[in-house]
C-alpha cells in the first residue's frame, strides 16, 4: 500500500485525516512528538514517528518512503506566555515539512493553512479565497504565523513543489479531545458557564467533512490553489440557540458590549502575563469577535466536491461526544445518565 506523512494526527483535524487516509487504503506515517500522548491516538492504525516538527533532520527521516504529505498539524492558541513557540512551531515547522518534501520528491503535499489566514470584507459578507488580504490585517500570533507560513507554501510552490493549500474555517463534530478553543465554547456552554456572550459570527463545518475535503484536495486539488473548507455562516448566539435546541441547555440573554469586554481582556492579559496563567478571557479572542468572520466554500464545493453535511448534526455528534467522555460537570436536560455519573468539571 502507498504510504503518507501525516503531521497532526494526534489533533482534531489530523486525528480525522488519519481516519479518511486508513479508510480509502493508505499507509500512514504520523509524526509525534515523545511528549504527545492521548487515549484518542491508541487505536489509530498508524506507523508513528517520533519527532518535533522544529527540527528538520528528524522530519525528513520520518517521511522517507513517503508519496503524499499532509502537513495539518498547527500550534493552534489564543494565549501564550512564549509566543515565540508559535512562530517556532507553524512557520519553522512548516518550512522543514516543505524542504523535506521537496528533497524526497514527493508526489503532492496538502497544506492545511487556515481562514484566519485570508482577508475578510469590509461590509462582512462573506469572503473567499480570493480576498485580498495583508500581514497587517492579522490578529494576534496564531494569526500572524499561519499567515507567515502560508507565505513559505506559497514560495515552495514557486519552486516547483506539488502543494495544495486547505483553508478550514471552524470545525465541530466528535473527538476534540483537548479541547480547541471552538470546543471550550461548546462545554462552557452546556457545563453553563456562559452566562452573556458577544455580537460576532463565524464560518462552521463538520470536522469529518474538513477531514474528506483533504483527501478530495489530494485527488482534484490544483496546484497552488486555495480551498477554504466550510459551510454555514452563523452568529454566536444563533450557534447557542441551535446548541440549546440540540442539549435543552438555556441561551444566555445578555449581549455584552465589546468596549468593555476588549478593556477586561487587557487587564487579564496583563495578569497572565505575570503568572503564566492562561486568562480567562483571552485578548486575541476578544480582538478577533470584533469582526464576524464569514467565508464563502463555494470554490471547495464545486472543484473539490467537498459534503456540506448539516451543521445540526455535527453539533449534535459534538454534544453527544463531550457528553458521554465526561467533559460536562452536570447532566444535560436531555441526558439519561445519573449525576454521580457525570464527573466534574475540568476532570479532562
């Protein structure tokens, strides 16, 4: 069987990439690092490779052998006392994922950037992957390093690199183990910890439809071209009523004004950063809400094929998973299971 390099795979996108390539017959190679465990990553079937992306010799020995790459794997926060770990990780990484791919001459390579790294429209509505877009527009580190990074794909291109670049927008479904900062949305707001919310929006899709849409990017994918992998645009208190018809949980009432909240964010931000204590409330999430990021997937769709599976269901998978692997420090309205069952919060 042909075999990929897969970075990631102990994420939650990465962990379904794996999944997708097992499923469709391929060999899988999945960089890790020694440090990275997970009862999630066990029953994986893959050859795992141990190594840190920022060191370019133990990358290029681990995909030996390899005919595809698939480079998902992301240093993925919205708080860090080092940010430099950040740049370390998605940018330095990034390069020696490419440059190890370009010496072993690999047949095709799937980049997964991110919609934090396009341009969004002035009026909101919905942008694409052609919105233009500049360093200066990015919010906050996680931003600025995929944005940096995808610039390094987009020089590998130039020299003759096979690459495809997959841009995914907020992904929800089942097996966010950590969890992400979308998840932590989710289980705050079904453990009720999410007594207001503010006026922002966002682009969401399954998971397992981001996952597909690499594989499709690997079959029907053109070189050098964009695919933003999404579906439905939704407010954040349209999310949270559609969670409340999926839990039976109530939908805060109270909309927060962004001054305020932007000027707590900085005081927290100054209070971790004396202890190294991620906030509460973290700064670049503030910073980020204060424009609704919609994107458009159109081009996915009709290139790639990419499934716009209903985002009631993902959301529904997503609850259901949190549920029942104890991420929630209380029994839903709808759920079953006795209290003393349910552990407590913050117990994953």
């Amino acid at each position: 069987m042909p075999y990929a390099f897969l970075t990631g795979a102990s994420g939650f996108i990465g962990r379904h990439v794996a999944l997708q390539l097992l499923h469709r017959g391929w060999s899988v190679k999945a960089l890790r690092r020694s440090t990275s465990t997970h009862p999630m990553m066990d029953p994986l079937d893959v050859e795992w490779q141990l190594g840190d992306l920022r060191n370019r010799d133990q990358v290029a020995r681990a995909m030996e052998g390899c005919e595809v790459v698939f480079h998902v794997a992301a240093d993925y926060r919205l708080w860090a006392r080092k940010p430099v770990e950040m740049y370390e990780s998605n940018v330095k990484g990034t390069v020696n994922v490419l440059q190890a791919a370009f010496d072993h001459r690999v047949e095709r390579v799937i980049y997964t950037s991110s919609v934090g790294a396009l341009g969004l429209t002035d009026d909101g509505s919905p942008a694409d992957e052609s919105t233009p877009v500049k360093l200066e527009d990015m919010v906050g580190h996680y931003k600025r390093s995929k944005f940096l990074a995808e610039r390094e794909a987009e020089r590998f291109v130039r020299m003759g690199l096979p690459i495809v670049l997959v841009h995914p927008s907020t992904p929800v479904g089942p097996g966010d183990h950590k969890p992400t900062p979308t998840g932590k949305i989710l289980v705050d707001f079904l453990c009720g910890r999410m007594p207001a919310y503010l006026d922002t929006g966002m682009n969401f899709v399954d998971v397992r439809d981001v996952a597909e849409g690499h594989l499709l990017a690997l079959e029907k994918g053109r070189v050098g071209e964009k695919y933003i992998l999404g579906n439905r645009n939704m407010t954040l208190a349209d999310l949270f009523r559609e969670l409340h018809r999926i839990s039976g949980v109530k939908v805060p009432t109270t909309r927060l004004p962004y001054g305020p909240v932007l000027a707590m964010a900085y005081l927290l931000q100054a209070v971790s950063t004396m202890t190294g204590h991620e906030p509460l409330v973290p700064l670049e999430g503030v910073r980020m809400a204060r424009r609704r990021m919609y994107f458009d997937a159109g081009k996915a769709v009709r290139e790639l094929g990419l499934p716009q599976t209903p985002l009631e269901k993902a959301l529904r998978d997503a609850v259901d998973w949190f549920s029942e692997n104890g991420y929630l420090c209380r029994p839903l309205p709808t759920d079953e299971a006795a209290p003393e069952k349910v552990p407590a919060c913050g117990s994953r």
